[in-house]
C-alpha cells in the first residue's frame, strides 16, 4: 500500500503500560484512506490498544503511528481529534453535556469556531444521524442506541477523516445493532474511513471490507473479510469463529460451496443454483 492512499500507517509498533504489560508487539498495519475496517480479537489481544493510538490517546512505546501524513509521537492529542474521532464502548463515558444539542457542540467549540460555524456543524450532524428531534432532551434520557449516535455525532462533529467506534452494538438488540452498523455505512460511503473494534462476527461479515485479527499484542492475519474468513485455523488459533452460514459453507466445500460465503443471502443463491442444476 503506497503512503498516498494509506490515511494511516503503523510501523513495528510496541506498546508497554506502566505496570510492564506488553500490549503490543511490533505491529504493522495500512489502513487505506475511505476504508471500513473491522479489528478482532478476543479481550486482552490488542485491539483498542491499536485503536487509541490511531488519537493520541496513546503513544508508541517503540515504532511510529502516522496519521494523515502526521507523526503521532510529535503532535498533540487534540490536534489528532480533528483527524481521528474515538467512541469508546460505553458512549456514557463521554457524554458530559446537558442536551444533545450542547454536546455535539462540545468539540467544536474547543476549537475556537465561530458561532456560526458550531451551529452549522450541530445542524449538519444532528441531521445526518436522525438526531434532530433529541435535541433539547438530556443524552441520559435517550436509550443505547441513541446514546451512541450522539456519541458519535459529538465525535463527527469534530470533522475528523477516520471515525474509530469501539463495540458499537454493546448492550443492543439486533435492530439497535443494524440500525447502528447502517449509520457507520452511510458514513462510510461518504468518504469517511470507519474502524471498528467488535467480537461479533456476523457484523463483521455484512459490514466490513477489510479485517485484522489480533492475538497477544499481534497482527495474525489481515486482508478482505472472505478471505480472512476462509482460513478457519488461523481464527480458531485466535479464539474465533466465523458466522454459521460461514461454517457450513466450509463444511459443503466437497459439493461445491465455496468457503467464502458471509451470509444468508448468499448461500441461499448458491444453494438455488445447486438445486436447479439437479433438476
């Protein structure tokens, strides 16, 4: 991947925390600029480690993190925010403001916008993520999933190139979680490089483009998602397994399934075709 088309680049990147725990070793990764990438791995692997590097909210131990051609090591961690917005798991962890409307307000305003400006990015926003009618209500007063597109509406309202969301289904039902992973789409198509940190691989599969796969502070694999979920060894080595539909497209390789089925809908038209070749 050449340095123009990567938004970020890691290289041997190392981390050790105060307490002497090695969380990352020796890590390289391209993310290309308008990707929407999804970091697996089982809790303890690394992965939100990798991801707040990406901010500033880390800095490397050993190894670089550039950021839209920017040092990590060199720039202030306010001044990655513009570049790289961060919603952690728990978006209760970063709402600090009154209303839906101040807190989306929040970012900008550090950054000494006019008025105007502020206004206008809170409409834009507030808008964009269906937020509009919240916005005079306090953000505890909304439910999960609302919580977190008002986290992440404070966070875009920044303007950042790259929004990296941490566990964005954490604590949703299943229309929470798609109605959630549809918004990050949308962001997506506009040109927004999306990350994103979960366990649940059936997410992964309808959502993503590209995955890493992470185990004790290492990158095991990267690549698409049908072909990181074809190598069964690989992700069984890491704790994980792909989607059922995923499983069972491995299991009916002999009859010519291939083993890069990721949903539903796929292999029903592979099993259609199947069936009509019989008859």
């Amino acid at each position: 991947m050449s340095k123009v088309d990567s938004i970020i680049q890691v290289k041997d990147l190392w981390h050790v925390y105060p307490d002497g725990t090695t969380a990352l070793k020796g890590v390289n990764l391209d993310v290309p600029r308008g990707e929407f990438l999804a970091v697996i791995g089982q809790n303890g692997s690394g992965k939100t480690t990798l991801a707040k590097h990406f901010n500033g909210l880390l800095k490397p131990t050993k190894g670089i993190v550039v950021v839209d051609g920017v040092d990590t090591r060199k720039t202030s961690t306010s001044t990655l925010a513009t570049k790289v917005g961060y919603t952690f798991q728990n978006p209760d962890h970063q709402i600090c403001c009154s209303t839906v409307e101040a807190e989306v307000a929040f970012g900008p305003r550090q950054l000494d916008l006019s008025e105007d400006e502020i206004r206008r990015r809170v409409d834009k926003w507030l808008n964009m993520l269906g937020l509009e009618g919240f916005r005079n209500e306090h953000p505890f007063f909304l439910n999960k999933a609302e919580r977190q597109r008002v986290a992440v509406a404070s966070v875009l309202a920044m303007e950042p190139e790259v929004l990296v969301v941490d566990e964005p289904t954490t604590g949703m039902d299943w229309k929470q979680s798609y109605a959630a992973l549809d918004m990050l789409k949308s962001l997506n198509a506009t040109g927004k490089t999306v990350i994103i940190i979960t366990h649940n691989m059936r997410l992964v599969a309808e959502y993503a483009r590209r995955v890493v796969v992470m185990l004790d502070g290492l990158v095991l694999i990267e690549g698409s998602v049908e072909e990181v979920f074809s190598v069964l060894d690989i992700l069984n080595k890491a704790f994980l397994r792909p989607p059922q539909v995923t499983e069972l497209a491995h299991k009916l390789k002999e009859f010519g399934v291939p083993p890069t089925v990721l949903n539903v809908q796929q292999m029903h038209g592979i099993l259609g075709r199947f069936y009509e070749g019989l008859s």
